[in-house]
C-alpha cells in the first residue's frame, strides 16, 4: 500500500472519530491495561447490550479527532492504552456500567470523556455513574405522577367503605 492511501486511510480514520465525538451523548475513555481477555470481552458485552460502542484506538487518532470536534483539554487523558465508549443516547449508562465493572475490574481505571459535548473530569465520570438509570428516572417520575391519583383514588374509596358502613348502620 502505499504512503498517501495510509494517510488517506489515517485520515479517514480521524473524521470518523470526529463525528463520533460530536454524535455522542457521552464519551468514556478508560484505561485497560492489566483486564484480562474474558474481562474485556464481558465489558465490551454489556456495554454493547446497552447500545455503547467501545473502541480501543491510537491516542495519535484521538487528539486529531478531538481538535477536530472542538474538545480541548483531552491531551492528557489520551496517553497510555487507551478504550473509548461512544453512546449515542444515554449520558449516564456508560459512566455507570463502567465504574460498575471497575469496582469488581480494579485495573480499569477511567481517564476522563466528554459529557454532552463538553470536557468531563474523572471525578464528573463518577458523578454521572452514581445518577439512576434513564429507565430508573422514568420509573420515580411515573411514581411521582402516579401518587396524586393513587391517593385520591383511596381517599374516594374510604369515603365509600364509610358509607356503606353508615348505610348498613
């Protein structure tokens, strides 16, 4: 192959990482030296269920692609063997199935990302990773919507029950 289809190949490369970063909702970028084959094969796996792509690519690659997208201050969270989780969707799953896995994984260590196209620290990684779930979150505004009517619905049937019980007086 020659020299200019590398660099267009290269090239290539780094746009499609670009407009990953600038599609995604969240970027988790993780370090996952010393996880053992079936490790990352089980990480790739739930976070893939959840519709996150991990990629490992060069950090050459990714600070290219980062420039390109407007994200500074990545430079020193690309060093070293580096994976990069990309959801389209959900801003808080792959902080959360990720630090979830470090806990049992303690290799994997988090870099840093990007949160909805912003720079994100270690520290607001794991801050997003403690927030529910989007279905979680979905689940305690139905309960809260749910509890006037639920509560008006019992108020409605013990106002019966006392009547029937007077009636029946």
């Amino acid at each position: 192959m020659s020299k200019a289809n590398i660099l267009a190949q290269k090239e290539e490369m780094v746009q499609d990482i670009t407009k990953k970063f600038q599609d995604a909702a969240a970027v988790v970028v993780v370090d996952y030296r010393g996880l053992t084959v079936e490790q990352v094969t089980e990480l790739r796996k739930q976070l893939r269920d959840s519709g996150i792509e991990m990629r490992v690519l060069k950090n050459t690659m990714l600070r290219r692609a980062a420039v390109a997208a407007n994200l500074d201050g990545l430079d020193d969270v690309f060093k070293g063997p580096t994976a990069v989780a990309f959801s389209n969707e959900e801003v808080v799953a792959p902080a959360k199935i990720i630090a979830e896995f470090a806990k049992d994984a303690e290799a994997l260590e988090i870099k840093g990302g990007v949160l909805e196209g912003k720079v994100a620290s270690v520290e607001e990684i794991n801050k997003i990773a403690k927030l529910p779930s989007r279905d979680g979150l979905l689940s305690m505004l139905l309960s809260v919507l749910q509890a006037p009517v639920r509560n008006t619905a019992l108020a409605i049937k013990a106002v019966a029950e006392k009547k029937e019980e007077e009636e029946a007086a």
